[in-house]
C-alpha cells in the first residue's frame, strides 16, 4: 500500500494513500467537489473547471480532479471566489445550452440542472443567438441532441476505455465542437447505452425510455439480469405494471453501474404481444385450446398419475434461466414423487469436470472480484467481450488500473488481443497445443486466472488443471456457461447423475439427448427449455407438457401448455458462472402466468405430494437448499444486500459425465436463445443483422 499522506480539507485533518487526487480523497470524507467530466475509473480530462478549489500557497485555484493530496496540503472547497468561479463556469456551459428541462428527459436526474440551482446565475451576461443543431439519432436506443452537451468527454471515454469499442468521438473546435458516432450519422457498437447513463446531462438519451415517464414517477426494483451468465445486477424503472427502463445507477451490484445491451434494454421480451397468458389443452381434435388453470393441472396431474401407477417413465428437462428454489423443487418433484432420475437441463460449461478436477490441488474457483483485482488472465476459446461482456469489461478495467496481463488463446480475433501481452491462434478443441509456448511467460506471473469456454471438457479440463499447478503459482479457474442460471442448475442437481450438491444420484437416469432418443417414455415434462427446437422424439406419442412464456417449437408439440413468469416477475434466487447467489426480485406480474415454482407445488398438490414436497415458497425452498447444498449455507438476509460466493464440494464429486453433453450456443451481444427472439431492442439494432 502506498505511504499515507496527511493534509486538511475545510479544517479538517486527513489522510489518503500518496498519489490520491482530491477530488476523490474529499469524496471518501463526506466533502462534495462538484464535477461533470471527472468520473472514477476513467481517464483525466480536466475540461469542465467545475472542480475548481483553493491551495494555500498556490497562486490561482486548481483542478481536484487532477491534483494529487500533497503533506500538509491545505484544500479550501467552498469559498466566495470558488463559489463565483463555478457560478461563472456554469453561465458560460448555459450560453448555448437550451433551457429545455421540462421536456428534456435528463430532468430530474441532471447533475447540470442540480449545479445551476446550487451556484447558478439568476440571468445570463451572454446574448447571442444560441449555435443550434438538429437532434440526431444514432441508433434505435441512442438519440443525440448535441445543443444539451457540455463536452465533458464522458461518453467517449466510457465507449473507448471502458468498452473497449472507441465508437465515439470528437469533431469541430471551440463552440461548435461535436460528440460524433464512428460510422458518421449512426453507430456502429455493442449499443450498450453507457454512454447514456454516465451522460451528466440530456445530449445523448435513450430511444426506448425517452418521453415515457419521470424518474419519480417510476418504483425503482433491483434485480439480476435473466440473459447471460455474468449475474449483472439490473435496477428496473417500473411504472403501472410497465418496466419501462433498465439501469444500475446506484452500483449497487457486483457489476457497479456496467450494463450490456441485454441488462440495458432486453428486458422488452416480458410484455411481447405473443406472450402466453392462458393455458392450453390439446383437444380431441388435436388442437391446442385455451383452458382454465384448474382443468390444466388436473389434467396434468391425472395423467401423471396414471403413468406413475403403471410404472411409466418420465423425462423431464429444466432450465438454466429458471431460479434455484425452481430447479430444486423440480428435481425433489421428479426423484421422490415421480422416482426417475430422468432429469437434466442444457449443460453450456464443464463446471462438473472443473469442481472434481479441483479436488486436492491448490487450484480455486475464480470470482468476479477476481477479474479486477488479479495479476494475469489466461482466455481460452471464447470471444470474452461478445460472449461475457461483464468478466471483459473487469478485465479492461483491471487492465487500466492495475496493468494486468492478458494471454488469448482463441480460434478467431478477439477484443482482448487489443491489451494481451501475448495473443495466440488455434482452431477450436486444439488450444492445448499453445500452452507449452506460453508456460514460461504465465509461470513468471504472481497469480493467474484461467477462464475457458466449451471446448475445453472432460479429460482436457483436467489436463489444464494439471497444467496451472505445474506453474507453481496460484490459480483460479472459470468454465464459462451461457445463460442466468447455468451454474445454479447444476448445483441444483437438475442432471441425471449428480443430486444436489454434486452428489451421485445411485442409478444415473436419460439426459436430454436420450430423452429425445428414447423410444419408450410415456411423459415428456419441459420447463423453461425448447429441446425439440431443431430435434424430435422418437417416442411415438408421450403425454408432453411444457412451461414456458411462449408458444415455442417444443410448446406447440405439447398436450398441455402452462404459461409461466419471466424472471422479472418472481422473486428467488439464481447463481452466475462465478457460483456467486444474487437475490430475484418481482418487479411486475404477468396477468395469466404463474411462476415455474408455484406450477410445480399446484401439480404436486393435485397429485397428492404437497406434505412431502413441503410449500412453494421461495424462502422456504431456499432454507432447505442450505442444508442440503454444499457451499449455499447463507443467510437470506445476507443475499438480500448483495451477492455471496458459494463454494460446491469439498472433495471428489466421484461421477463421471460425458463432456459430449456440454455445448455452449456462444450467443453474443444481441442473440439469448429464445427470450432473444422476442426482444424488439435486440432485433432492431444493425449489429444483430451482422451477428447473424
């Protein structure tokens, strides 16, 4: 740690690491400095002069964004000169700046519109005609009205340093300087929409929030993301049962206020008009009809019945984007009520193969923090940014920070060839042969990350764990999986060969593939998941029912459609790549939808299982995973105020599982299995149509 330096703020005694500016060294004691272009974590611009303070034995007012805390340094932030030197800067930002707060959708929220009420002038000494120029439209999700900017550089720097992606810029000189896309009239980037949010004030808005409603007007509800597997935290902006914006502002998830497009705006897919909000029962005519829900799951039920008392066989498929208390309930459902082992959900990364391979070795599961604090990261096969934009934007800022070293080893290009000492090509399932060629540089490292997507499984996870204790420094390892819930679903035990926990299951059942394969089931039970979109059974006729929140491929095969809530419409828990548990929270209701949890305590109830399965209540389901779940013993209460880091096994999981099974469907930026296909946002963006 750097030297401690004291020095003194409005009269009072500090002390800071050397090299701290001030700027930040008020703000950690409770003293406000105000600022619009300085914003942490990002490079110094000193361009706005709103920073302005008093040193004594300086002979003019300096920067805070810029000036490091000197010994004996004596700052003064809130004299009469500095309040007249802010109350000039901010008449002279106002000299173009449309008087538009009414209808300007930063109002409320401006941190412009706050500094003119706290040292504003009452009138402008400026009486020229204001430089006016039409507003602009970059994007579906990104509007530019440029009259509003005040050229703090924020968003340039948020897309070029924190993004990795360099699609904004300046143009022009003096008055009539521009903020301006990479592609002239329009952007072309991962339409993330930091740009907006770090944005102090109205020039860049966003196209699906813009005229809706008013901050105040809204209830703010922070929640987790339902698209990939990176556990971003998401503040939904909810108004008459309307999400009508996404953001993390207040960064008070393990991804501060980092969005991608999918956290951002994806969300769109809830109120989709093909939305199911009804069930539906196949007819004798074999049509799908709407239904009540009491007929449905007594239908449901019935038939469950009759197939457990003939000793039919079930199969049944979950999901990876449904909660822990979902995914554990359903396979207590399926193994003590339905007794299979029949049970497995796609399985997108090799965790299982990782944990065991774990086992006796000095080797650690990486965290998030991981990703920023690290010395050296070791990608394998996977496109970071496109793929886990969060884990790469860690990365970056690692690298911006602290100078981590980056080593790619990937079959394509990658944004992380940008910053990596050391970028190497191999095709797919042939990146152990690099390994050798960077032993030595990665053994030199004080500590490693290794982070590698599915080509990497079975007996080559275990050879690259083999691998990292051969350098003989510490490292922690990440299987990459694709979507919400990957990594809960396996700790949930949602496969055939592993209860919860990573425990074996006895007598092994079908997983997904021999499901389909199967030419003897009599019921094929599917939650959350579409296995029949580009597949068949084999089984000639199977009583199929499936959950889901729309009509998808396998949907339109079943005998009973059970329409169920989005992740954004039920409270519970769900675990990210990282194994770190984060906390659902309902932010609207669905008329007509049910959560996967409650449907699967109604049909339990109609079958006559409730005593045993015990009450769908998310808490109560979650009490009983931490005792039956290694590594989930947390207080509730402890997740309600953030993430908490799981740990599976202690020990062998001593069952072997064929890594054929592990298929990740690399979705990118602007794809998310079927919620993708019905989010308007995702599909209206240019860079879908060159994703495809």
């Amino acid at each position: 740690m750097a030297d401690l330096v004291k020095f003194t703020i409005d009269g009072i005694e500090l002390e800071a690491p050397a090299g701290t500016l001030v700027i930040e060294a008020a703000k950690k004691n409770g003293i406000e400095i105000p600022s619009f272009c300085y914003y942490e974590g990002y490079s110094l611009q000193a361009a706005c002069r709103m920073c302005l303070v008093e040193v004594e034995r300086m002979p003019k007012m300096q920067v805070a964004c810029t000036l490091p805390v000197g010994p004996g340094m004596v700052v003064r932030t809130n004299t009469p000169q500095i309040q007249a030197a802010r109350k000039g800067t901010l008449e002279f930002l106002l000299g173009n700046h449309p008087l538009d707060c009414p209808v300007c959708d930063k109002g409320g929220e401006c941190e412009l519109q706050d500094m003119v009420f706290r040292y504003g002038a009452g009138e402008s000494r400026f009486t020229e005609t204001k430089i006016h120029v039409d507003e602009q439209q970059w994007s579906p999700v990104v509007f530019y009205d440029a009259p509003r900017c005040i050229l703090c550089f924020r968003c340039v720097r948020a897309c070029d340093e924190g993004m990795g992606v360099g699609a904004l810029g300046v143009i022009n000189r003096g008055a009539v300087s521009l903020i301006a896309p990479n592609m002239q009239d329009h952007l072309n980037c991962d339409e993330c929409g930091q740009c907006i949010d770090i944005c102090p004030v109205g020039a860049l808005t966003s196209g699906t929030y813009r005229y809706q409603t008013r901050p105040w007007e809204m209830e703010h509800v922070g929640t987790i993301c339902t698209h990939c597997s990176d556990g971003c935290k998401t503040t939904l902006g909810v108004r008459h049962e309307q999400i009508m914006r996404g953001n993390n502002r207040d960064r008070s998830g393990i991804n501060g206020e980092f969005l991608c497009v999918k956290g951002r705006y994806a969300f769109d897919f809830y109120d989709h008009a093909e939305r199911l909000q009804t069930p539906m029962v196949r007819n004798v005519a074999g049509k799908l009809e709407p239904a009540s829900w009491s007929k449905a799951l007594e239908v449901v039920a019935k038939k469950f019945g009759e197939i457990k008392a003939r000793g039919g066989r079930f199969g049944i498929v979950g999901s990876n984007h449904t909660t822990n208390e979902e995914n554990f309930y359903l396979q207590k459902f399926a193994r003590e009520c339905l007794g299979t082992n029949n049970i497995d959900h796609r399985r997108t990364g090799d965790v299982t193969t990782l944990v065991d391979a774990l086992s006796g070795t000095s080797g650690t599961l990486a965290t998030t923090a991981d990703l920023y604090e690290k010395k050296a990261f070791l990608i394998i096969g996977a496109d970071l940014s496109i793929e886990h934009p969060f884990l790469a934007f860690q990365i970056r800022a690692n690298y911006r920070h602290h100078q981590a070293h980056v080593y790619t080893v990937t079959a394509d290009e990658v944004r992380e060839e940008k910053t990596a000492v050391r970028a190497i090509r191999k095709p797919r399932f042939q990146e152990f042969d690099a390994l050798p060629e960077l032993r030595d540089a990665l053994a030199a490292e004080p500590n490693l990350v290794i982070l590698f997507g599915d080509s990497v499984k079975g007996e080559d996870v275990r050879k690259l764990v083999a691998f990292g204790e051969s350098l003989g420094i510490p490292v922690s390892y990440c299987a990459l999986v694709d979507y919400s819930n990957s990594r809960g679903a396996i700790d949930m035990g949602l496969t055939p060969e592993l209860l919860p926990g990573y425990h074996a299951s006895g007598t092994p059942g079908l997983n997904v593939g021999e499901m389909l394969a199967a030419t003897d089931l009599d019921a094929f039970w599917v939650i959350g998941e579409n296995p029949l979109e580009n597949a068949k059974l084999s089984t000639k006729r199977p009583f199929v029912v499936v959950q889901d929140m729309f009509l998808t491929e396998t949907a339109q095969k079943a005998d009973v459609v059970l329409p169920s809530a989005s992740a954004y419409e039920k409270n519970g828990t769900v675990t990210n790549g990282c194994g770190e548990v984060q906390k659902l929270k309902r932010a609207v209701s669905m008329l007509g939808t049910k959560p996967d949890l409650e449907i699967i305590g109604l049909i339990a109830k109609e079958m006559g299982f409730a005593p045993r399965m015990g009450p769908w209540l998310p808490d109560t389901v979650f009490n009983e995973i931490r005792k039956a779940v290694k590594g989930y013993d947390i207080p509730l209460p402890a997740i309600t105020l953030g993430a908490q880091q799981t740990m599976p096994v202690n020990g062998r999981v001593g069952v072997q599982t064929n890594p054929d099974l592990v298929a990740s469907a690399h979705e990118n930026l602007f794809t998310s299995g079927t919620l993708g296909r019905y989010s308007k946002i995702l599909n209206s963006v240019i860079e879908k149509r060159a994703n495809q």
